[in-house]
C-alpha cells in the first residue's frame, strides 16, 4: 500500500518541503513486497528473498514515499529501499537516527559473493559489512529487462575516494531451463551475475559508486576516483529532505536483452565497506522493474468495445487503440493483422495494420470508418478480427472482436398511449414521449397538431409537454441521420370509468384469507364492513389479501388509467371453523356383543364422512354399526366433520372387538383316577395367565403354580399331591387364583374343592 505523507507544522506559518517517508517491512512476505511495489508489468517473479529469507527479518529493507521530487529531493517517488542498517536512517532528519549495525548481523563476503567480486575488481579488499541482498528468480515476456534507482550515503562527502567506498551492485545471471540449468538460446547473451548498476555511457563501464559517483571533491586517493560524474549527483546543503548527505539523481539500469519466456535471477545488493558507520542505502523506482508491454484495444463513441456490435454505415467508426508501459522512442510500432469477412474497400476503409507510437507516449492509435454497401442485408453480421503480432510463447496475444451489424430498421419501440379523459377534467398538462430503435447518427423529432402546425413546450424532443384542452390527435415524427423516419398518432378523448370486483373465494373457513381484485386500476383503497384488520395492512393493494370473521362487504374504489374514478363491491360469507368430535358407546366389543353407537357430536358441522376402519363408511349422524364378529382385531374409526365451506377437521376413535372371556374352577376332583378328572386346574374360555394356590384346613399352602408360560396341563393344575409325592386325604380344600382378564385387568377368585380319592 502506498501512503502519503503530509507534514503541517502548526507553530509555523509556512509549510516545510515535502521529505521521504520510509516504512519497514519486517516480518512481510518477500514475494508480496516485490510485487506490490516493484513490478511493472511484462515479467513474472518467484523464490523472492531478503538476506537468503522468504519473510523479511530486518529493518534493512522496506518501502519509501516521496510525494516531491523538485529541489534536492530525491528524484523517485516512492518503491523499494534497501540499506546498510536501519531503513529510517535514509528517512526525513525529523527523528532521531537509527542504529548502524544491523540486526540480524548481516557481515561478511559470503552474505553476497557477487558483491564480494565487484569490490575486488574495483581493487577494494576491505569487509563487507551489514549486507542487504534482495533476489528473485523472474521470466520475461518481452526481450529487455531494465528498472529505475536512485544510490544514497552518508560517506558524501567526506570520504570520496577513500577506502570506505560503500558500494551496491544489481547483477543478473541466466537464461536457465526449469531446472536451473544454463541454457543457449540463439541471438541471446547469456549472463554470470552480470552487473547492470553501471555509470550511464562509460567505456568501459564502471559500477555506480562512492567513487565513481560523487560531487568532484576527493577526501582520500583510493583507486578508482572519478570525479567526472557531478551531473549524475545532488549533494544536500541540509539534511531537510533526507537525512544521507549525498545521492544520485534518478538512474536506470542498463537495458539487457534477454530471451522471452525464460527464467533469470537477478541479485540486488548493497554494504558498508570497512567500517558500519555512515550507511547507505539503494532507493528502487516503483513498479518499474517490467519489460516492454503492449495493450491493445477499440472503442466506439468512448465506449471500449468487444464483441458489441458497431453499425455498418458511413456515420459509424470505431478508433483501435495500443498502450506502452513506457514513453515510446523513435521506432517503437505495434503491428496486427486483421481477419475475418470485411473486405477492406468494400466494409471499410483501408486503414492499414501498424500502429507507431509518438516518441514520449505511450499510446498509438488509427480510427476505422465503416461505409455502406448496397448489396447488405439488413441484419447481416460480418466480423473483424484484430490480432497483435506473435511477440513471444509466453505473451498473450490480444485480439479485438469488431462484429459489424448491417443495420436493422428504424423502428418505434415506445411511445404514449392514446389517453382518455373523465369528464370535467379538462385542460390537463400531458407528457407525451416517443422511443425508437436502431437510428443512426442524432435523432430528431417533431410534434404537430393537426393542422401541421409545432405543439407543445418541447417540440423538437422525444418527450413533450402539451396542454390538452379538447379531444385532439397529436402527430409526432421522429427522422435519423439516415433520412429514416417514423410517423405515430396519439389520440386524447373522454370516457367513464368502471371497475368489476371480486373474490376468489365467496365462502371461507373462519381464519382463511381471500384475494380481492377489481378491474381497471391503477390505483385504489378497499374498506369493508365489518372491518377487516387484514386488509386494514394492504388496503391500497391492486389485489389485497383479506381475513373475514364473518359475512362481509368489501368495498373498493379506483382510479383507472385515465385517471377517474369507479366503485363497486363484493360479499364473501366466512362460516365458524368446526371442532370434529365422536362418541363410540361401548368401544370394547366381544363376539357375542360386536355392535356400537356412533354419534356425531360437532357443533357447527355441515356434513361428515365417517370411516369406520373395517372398510365400511357413513355419513349418518348417529347411529349403529356391528363389527365382524369371528376376529379379535383393532380398529381405527375417523370423523371427518365439514363446515358450510367444506372445511375440514378430523376426530379419531378406536373400537376393540375380543372374544368372549370365561372361567370355570371344579368343584372336585378325583386325584389318581387317570381320566381328565385327575388334576384340579381353571378352565377357560382363551389361554390367559394366572397364578393358581392350594391351602388345607390349617391354612397351610400345599400347591402353588402359574401359567404365565404356556404350561402344559398337567403342570398348570393340581395332582392331588403332596412336597412328599404322597396324595392328600380325601376331603375340603381351599384354593385362590389370580389371573388377567379379557381386557388384561388383574381378577381374583377363590373358593373350596372336594378331593375324592375312594379306595
């Protein structure tokens, strides 16, 4: 993100000069800080590192703001900075100057090799000190590479030509192939760490330093010591506007060819030689690290167009257009080859195929003329493609889609509709308009009377304002460019308005709404009577929603198109919701009585529709039904009870039918004897559980047994026996039984058996 800073000193009544402003970027992204402010368009960059890191660890590296690049500021506005310690010692003298040394410690020729070996050219074999490097490996889309610095230090200029000759270099190495590897490609030098930091013009050529660059006053004798070079430098008077006393003007690397679609690395680098005192710091233009890149486009009335269709006529045209992301030198042309079913003479006029840039700008471009052709159809469609040339692989050719359209008719598309009147309503001011279709060039239009004469206060506009004092018929012709022309009539008369109303429901449930309508409105207010909350809500609506609580009169009145007005009305019954209810007496059944009582007991029905769940219906109100009497079966009886509006609810029943239930307990048995008469046991009417006791004269409980099992009939009864296995004697014995019943309800019953045993 770029910021700009103003500075407004309160206590002084003038404002100071605009001064740098720099930001670190400690802990971002690498990658992200170049691309945010570096790029400028044409080459793509990965593995961006700062000191050998993806994220950025020191204060060494950041961005700058520069909003005035007059006087003795520096001559960039903002971009990248990169510094021999802390950034804000290249900042505004506003603050306190920062530390020297860098933190992490960044010391040493290893930090950067290819810096290492620039100085031992330059013959300085001194340390290298609180090193910045920034590197990317990047892929061109054109074919030279180049970007804007500006080299900053406090060794100006006191120690030119001295051993402490700070000292940065931007060195280039490649083409490489996706695996790093050296590769030739034809016409293109190959580079080792090349140094593209290099004195404008010098033979041979000579780094930018120090040494090299500086404004003519040596302090030492260090070799190489140019002092030629003072028109290349700006040495402040005053730390006002940064606080490094000397620095270049803005400078651009040297142009380097380079082969399109292949990967470079570039190294940036910078350090303080011998000591880490007066830093230094390299300033890097914004988004100025780019390729050449061209944009190709059309437009057609200032509209930038596509695939949208341009009218083929001679009033119609549409101007291509190229950008450059740099001021044009002499030379500079973008070519395109144009396809598709125009022909050049016939559709359009020769135009030719290369566009060539004014040298300083940046955009070249020619105007295309569409022209008429007898033999067009109205309709027809022919297509022109403008295709950049082939530049390199991985450039993206841009093509323009010109779709030239034969132009259809002139054709009215809107206009006002005849209007009648209520009576007693006239004079009335009218606005009056008409719209039409695919017109060449300006339209024009015209309102008469019918006497030919101009009426209204804008008869020449598509809308109109006329006073309408009478029934009249208002001409309007509307003419292009083309000599085409539309002729309409629109007729004012009187009329009586009326309005139909209704519901599109005239009987409802208590609590269901309704839909009213009515006819003819445009606009409209419904009452009723009883009041209705509901439509009280929506009571200007052309279709309200309405709740009856009762037999209810709506009213509406209306205002129709023409603005008068209608009444009417409609009534709609709403009848009480019902509440089904059901009686079934009895609703337990047996086979021998299988017949219950139904009655319909809900207040307010209409009519019902009884299910009696055995496949058999009614719609009686009361009355008997008999169930099949040979099955034990569940069934599930449903009341569907209905209002005057067929509104329904729903009662639900059941009806149980089992067979008949009984038990019969002996009177005595005969224990031993062999027959079914040798064992005391209940007999019953079905299979029931039960718990069976026998008690003698003492009360004591000789036999006990249940039958919650399924017991056989020898273990379910008594044999006569005793714990022992011995037979009792003969005589009166109590018994007690407990067991369920045919509805499953827990019974009991007890009484006395004789045991006859005899001889």
């Amino acid at each position: 993100m770029k910021k700009v800073l103003f500075l407004l000193l309160l206590t002084f009544p003038f404002l100071i000069k605009a001064q740098v402003v720099c930001t670190s970027q400690n802990g971002q992204s690498a990658q992200s800080v170049v691309e945010n402010y570096f790029l400028g368009g044409g080459v793509e960059v990965s593995n961006v590192r700062f000191n050998g890191q993806l994220n950025v660890n020191s204060n060494q590296f950041g961005t700058f703001t520069n909003i005035d690049t007059s006087g003795q500021n520096i001559k960039l506005n903002s971009g990248l900075i990169i510094a021999t310690g802390d950034i804000l010692n290249a900042a505004a003298p506003n603050q306190p100057p920062a530390g020297y040394s860098t933190t992490p410690a960044s010391d040493g020729n290893n930090v950067s090799p290819s810096l290492y070996y620039l100085l031992q050219q330059l013959g300085l074999n001194y340390a290298m000190n609180d090193v910045g490097v920034l590197s990317f490996d990047f892929v061109p889309q054109g074919d030279r590479v180049s970007f804007k610095y500006v080299f900053a230090s406090d060794e100006y200029q006191s120690y030119v030509c001295s051993q402490f000759n700070d000292a940065f270099g931007f060195f280039i190495s490649g083409p490489f192939d996706e695996n790093g590897n050296f590769v030739n490609v034809g016409g293109v030098t190959p580079y080792i760490n090349e140094n593209i930091a290099i004195i404008p013009g010098s033979n041979p050529e000579l780094p930018v330093t120090i040494n090299t660059v500086n404004s003519g006053n040596p302090s030492g004798s260090v070799q190489p010591c140019v002092l030629s070079n003072t028109h290349l430098h700006i040495l402040q008077s005053s730390e006002t506007c940064n606080r490094m006393i000397g620095y270049t003007i803005a400078l651009e690397t040297k142009r380097v060819d380079v082969a399109p679609c292949y990967k470079y690395r570039i190294e940036m680098a910078t350090c303080n030689v011998s000591d880490h005192a007066l830093p230094s710091a390299v300033f890097l233009g914004a988004n100025s690290f780019k390729v050449d890149e061209f944009q190709l486009s059309a437009q057609l009335g200032g509209v930038i167009v596509g695939d949208d269709a341009i009218l083929k006529a001679s009033c119609s045209s549409t101007t291509v257009r190229t950008t450059l992301n740099r001021p044009a030198e002499a030379g500079d042309a973008y070519t395109f080859r144009v396809e598709g079913d125009m022909v050049e003479g016939v559709d359009y006029l020769p135009f030719g195929n290369t566009l060539t840039f004014p040298v300083g700008d940046t955009v070249a471009e020619v105007t295309i003329n569409f022209v008429s052709n007898p033999a067009d159809v109205p309709g027809q469609v022919k297509t022109m493609y403008l295709i950049t040339e082939a530049r390199t692989q991985c450039s993206v050719d841009d093509t323009i889609t010109i779709n030239a359209v034969v132009p259809e008719n002139f054709v009215l598309t809107n206009i006002s509709d005849n209007k009648v009147y209520c009576d007693d309503v006239l004079p009335q001011r009218e606005m009056v308009f008409i719209k039409v279709d695919n017109g060449i060039g300006n339209v024009s239009y015209s309102w008469q009377d019918p006497d030919g004469n101009p009426i209204g206060e804008n008869p020449i506009s598509d809308t109109n304002y006329i006073t309408i004092t009478e029934p009249i018929i208002v001409t309007i012709t509307a003419s292009d460019e083309c000599g085409r022309s539309i002729t309409r009539n629109i007729q004012f008369s009187k009329n009586t308005a009326t309005t139909v109303v209704t519901s599109d429901k005239d009987k409802i449930c208590e609590g269901d709404s309704i839909i009213l309508s009515c006819t003819n409105a445009t606009s409209c207010i419904w009452t009723s009577t009883p009041a209705d909350i509901r439509l009280a809500q929506n009571n200007t609506s052309l279709n309200p929603v309405a709740m009856p609580t009762s037999q209810t009169t709506y009213h509406v009145t209306i205002i129709d198109a023409n603005g008068c007005q209608a009444d009417g009305e409609v009534s709609v019954q709403a009848y009480p919701a019902v509440d089904a209810r059901m009686s079934l007496n009895p609703n337990k059944l047996t086979f021998i009585n299988s017949q219950t009582q139904f009655s319909d007991q809900t207040a307010n029905d209409f009519s019902r529709l009884w299910d009696f769940g055995d496949g058999t219906t009614s719609t009686l109100e009361n009355g008997y039904h008999t169930y099949p009497n040979n099955i034990e079966a569940e069934y599930d009886v449903i009341l569907v009870a209905y209002n005057e509006a067929m509104c329904p609810d729903t009662a639900r029943g059941k009806i149980i039918v089992k067979p008949d239930f009984g038990i019969y307990v002996p009177s005595a048995f005969t224990p031993g004897a062999g027959n079914a008469n040798s064992y005391f046991v209940p007999i019953t009417s079905t299979p029931v559980e039960y718990e069976f006791s026998i008690y003698n004269r003492w009360g004591e409980r000789i036999f006990y047994t249940d039958n919650k099992e399924g017991s056989t009939y020898e273990k379910a009864g008594w044999d006569g026996k005793l714990k022992d296995g011995t037979y009792v004697p003969d005589g009166s014995y109590v018994w007690y039984l407990v067991y369920k019943d045919g509805d499953g309800r827990i019974q009991s019953k007890n009484g006395t058996v004789a045991v006859v045993r005899g001889k």
